[in-house]
C-alpha cells in the first residue's frame, strides 16, 4: 500500500499546532501562545470588572473567577485555545440572586450550576450541537459581533478629545502592523505604544483603574455560609439551572466558532463537563462563574494565532500576576486601546460574506429570516442563548413549511375484478404539519365503494399523523365505503399498530 509523505516545506497540520507538546519544542509557535496569552489578560481585566459591577459584587470576585475558569478549562476542556471566565451573560442571570439574598446564596449557586453542567454533560446534552442550523450559527456570530462592537460605545462618550486620537492609533495598529510582522500580536503593540504614549504625555483619559479597585491577594478558599437544605435548594436552583443552560450554550456555540476558524474537531461532552467543574472551582474560590468568552476567544484564535491549551492557561497566570503584583502598572493602561482591541474583534467577527447582495439573493429567504430572527433577539435581549433558542424554533418553523408542502396525494379511478376502485398515492414526509391537510385530499362522497391508499412513497412520523389516518378512514367508515392502507414501511406500520383507533376517541 502506497504512503505519501509531506514535503520538507510542508507546514504543521491544524491538528499540529493544537499539540501543546509540539508547541514546547517551537520557539517560536511557544512565543505566540505566550504574548497571545499576555493580550488576553490584560484585555480580561477591565471586562471582569464590568462584569462584576454588572452582578453587583465586589470586582475580586470577577477576576478570580476569570482566573480560576481559564486555568481550569484550559487542562480539562476538550477545546484548546478557548478562553473561559467571568463573563456578561452569567452576571445578567445571576445578579437578583445577589441583590435577593447576598454573596454566600450567589456563591452556593455558582457551585450547584458546575453541578448542574457535570450531569448535562454526563446525559449528553453536548449532541444536541448537532441540531443547530448554520443559518442560527451566523446569527449568532453577528449578533456576536454587533455586542462587542456597541459595548465599546460607551467607552467613547463623554470622555476627553485625547481618547479619539487614541483609539483611532489603536486601530491603526491593530489593523496594519499585521502587515508588518506577525511575530509580536498586533493588540499588544497596541497597548504598550498607547500607553507610551498617553502616560507620559500626562493625558487625562480614562484607564483600567477606572473600571475598580484590583485585589492585592490571592484567592482563598471560600465556603458560603448557607443552610444545607431544601429551601436554599429552591432559592437557588432556578438560578442556578438557568446558569448552567446558558453557560453551556454560548461555550458549545463558541466551540463550534473555533472549530471552524482552526479547521480543527473539538470534544463537546469534555468541554461541557470541564465548564462545570471549573463554574464548581470558582465557586470553592470565591468567583462569580463564568462560560466561555467569545470576544476574548477571538482575541485569542484569531487575533493572535494561539492554537493551544498554552494561551488559555497563561492568560489566567498572566492575569493573577498582573492584578496581584503589577496592579499599579495595569491600571494606568488607557481604556482606549482595549476599546480599539475589541473594535477590531468585532470586525474581524462579523461574517461579512452573509450580508453580501449576491449572498443575499441566492440564500432561501427562510435561511435569511433565521440569521436576522437570531441576530435581532440576540442584540434587543443582550442575551446569546435567548438568540440561539429563537433562531432555532424559527429555523424549525421554517422547515415544517417547507416539507409540509413536498406531500402530494394523487387520485386514479380503475377497476379491479370488475368493481370499480378509488387509489390515492400519497408522496412525502407525513408528520405534523404535512398531515393535518391529509384529511381535506380524498373525494369521501364521490369515491366508489373501495379505496385503497398507497402509503409506499412516504412515512409516518407521529401521532398526528396516525390521527389524521383515522380520520380519513372513520370518515369513509361513515359513507359505509371500504378503505385499505397499503404500503406502510415497518416503522410506519409498527407505529399505526400502536396508535390506531386510539386517538380520535374511537373507542368512547
């Protein structure tokens, strides 16, 4: 059997450069995970504090779970290079909690959505990916996009004349020093020359010590003070379930992303149980929770080429060290660059190809309405996994319509021995938007005394099906006519067997 070989000049294959083995032995594949890992931190820092103010505690709590969640995910996940942390959609979720009972509630449900997250990844809540179409896919990615963009927004109202400049060199940088080299990640040029140029100049405009005071400690241990019993479970577990769905969500949609970007398969089932447990270490360290975050996940793939568990691993060192003991240095970077960064991630995220007029005018308008219905829910809401699961109910609406209407019946009239005989075919696939018509396409009264319908080109797949079925033949059963279904596959006809004259009160 004949083996090829790749040529000398071949480069490392996407599954390759994934290998944290082969990494180490690459200088300069190890630089990149390390600066990618650098820019990642400093660029979590300002948005683990938002997040915190967002769910009303203390911005220690959002960077440790920062922390806590990138290390943790980044040696169990089952995606590389996928930053998780303390993020907007968990703190939106969680934040009445807090202002409902305190910290140590907050806490208890952090821990017992982890929980959660194990035993969904446990029953194979992961395969459920496999459902959700590619339109929901891009709308989640602009929808993405368009957050991350109008996040910044704020950034740049209401502050000094000196930001504009700022962010607009941000920029610059961020989208021509690529050209340049790829040595060094353009977002991190970008912070260090902003701040060199802003600091000493004496600019006033605002920095990450703005956004909140930084902790000068490390994690500890931390046990919520709550009542094991069945009231806390019910004070916390709708919390905490919703938590869970939603983390899980936007990990597995971000999964998905990088595995396109990076051409490379990822293990859902691994990534959904690693999310719980790292949501569970949080928690036993007094963080907030948190899921996979795509702003930064992009930051990371694809602004800074990292490919492995290197990056993720280090952005959460990175970020201890920085907060811990460079805290002072941290917090004079200007808000600008960072603004700049995440401007540039949401351009980069955006799928221009799907807004194209000549996209757009060979797509199938379902598939459109899709992208738009997921995106519109998701930007109106703030809220990822609310978009996904409008997108989705669209996309099956969409569906049932559209095969609904593949279902044809066809009427012969001949003899057989003599009597005269009514056949119809019926073609497609029968369930529960296709069926309910079923009953409107035989001609009862004028029909002979036998009918046969030809069930072969088509098949059952539900009960309202069966139903319509009866129907049909209990109808003919009132014009004292004869009917015979013929051609049922075997699922089809195991199905009729056990739902039969059961549905239609048939037999009261």
């Amino acid at each position: 059997m004949a083996t090829t070989t790749a040529g000398p000049t071949a480069g490392p294959t996407p599954e390759q450069r994934q290998s944290v083995r082969l990494t180490l032995r690459s200088p300069r594949r190890l630089r990149t995970e390390v600066l990618a890992g650098l820019v990642v931190a400093l660029a979590l820092i300002p948005e683990a504090i938002a997040f915190s103010i967002i769910a009303g505690v203390d911005p220690r709590l959002g960077l440790f779970a920062s922390f806590t969640m990138a290390v943790t995910t980044s040696v169990l996940g089952g995606r590389p290079a996928m930053v998780s942390a303390a993020t907007g959609a968990v703190a939106l979720v969680i934040a009445p909690l807090v202002a409902s009972h305190g910290i140590d509630y907050f806490i208890a449900a952090v821990v017992l959505a982890g929980v959660f997250q194990v035993v969904l990844a446990l029953i194979g809540a992961a395969k459920l990916m496999r459902f959700i179409p590619r339109s929901v896919m891009v709308g989640f990615v602009n929808a993405l996009a368009i957050l991350i963009f109008t996040s910044q927004i704020p950034e740049l109202v209401g502050v000094p004349w000196a930001v504009y400049p700022l962010t607009a060199l941000g920029l610059a940088i961020v989208f021509l020093f690529p050209r340049l080299t790829s040595v060094v990640p353009a977002p991190l040029v970008a912070i260090v020359v902003i701040t060199a140029v802003a600091v000493p100049m004496g600019m006033n405009v605002p920095d990450v010590g703005d956004k909140g005071e930084l902790p000068e400690s490390l994690p500890t241990l931390f046990f919520p003070d709550v009542p094991l019993d069945l009231e806390t479970l019910r004070i916390i577990a709708p919390f905490a379930l919703t938590m869970a769905l939603v983390g899980l969500l936007e990990s597995l949609m971000t999964a998905k992303l990088v595995d396109d970007i990076t051409d490379t398969h990822s293990n859902k089932t691994r990534e959904s149980w690693a999310q719980g447990a790292a949501n569970i270490v949080t928690g036993f360290f007094g963080g907030m929770g948190g899921c996979a975050m795509i702003g930064q996940t992009m930051i990371n793939v694809k602004a800074s080429g990292a490919r492995t568990r290197i990056s993720t691993f280090l952005a959460g060192v990175f970020l201890l060290i920085l907060v811990v003991t460079l805290g002072e240095v941290v917090a004079i970077i200007p808000m600008a660059a960072l603004v700049a960064i995440m401007i540039f991630v949401a351009w980069a995220t955006f799928d221009w190809h799907s807004i194209r007029p000549s996209t757009l005018s060979r797509m199938p308008v379902p598939e459109t309405l899709v992208m738009l219905s997921t995106v519109a829910v998701t930007v109106w809401t703030h809220n990822l996994a609310l978009g996904v699961v409008v997108g989705v109910l669209v996309a099956m609406v969409a569906f049932a319509r559209r095969v609904a209407h593949f279902v044809t019946v066809d009427r012969t009239l001949d003899e057989q021995h003599g009597v005269p005989v009514a056949t119809y075919t019926v073609q497609g696939e029968l369930f529960f938007a296709s069926s309910n018509d079923l009953y409107t396409m035989f001609e009862y009264a004028a029909d002979p005394q036998r009918i046969v319908i030809d069930l072969s080109a088509s098949h059952l797949w539900d009960a309202s099906t069966v139903a319509a079925l009866d129907s049909v033949t209990d109808k003919y059963a009132h014009y004292g006519k004869d009917v015979e279904i013929v051609g049922l596959n075997q699922a089809s006809r195991r199905m009729r067997v056990r739902l039969g004259g059961m549905l239609n009160g048939a037999d009261h």
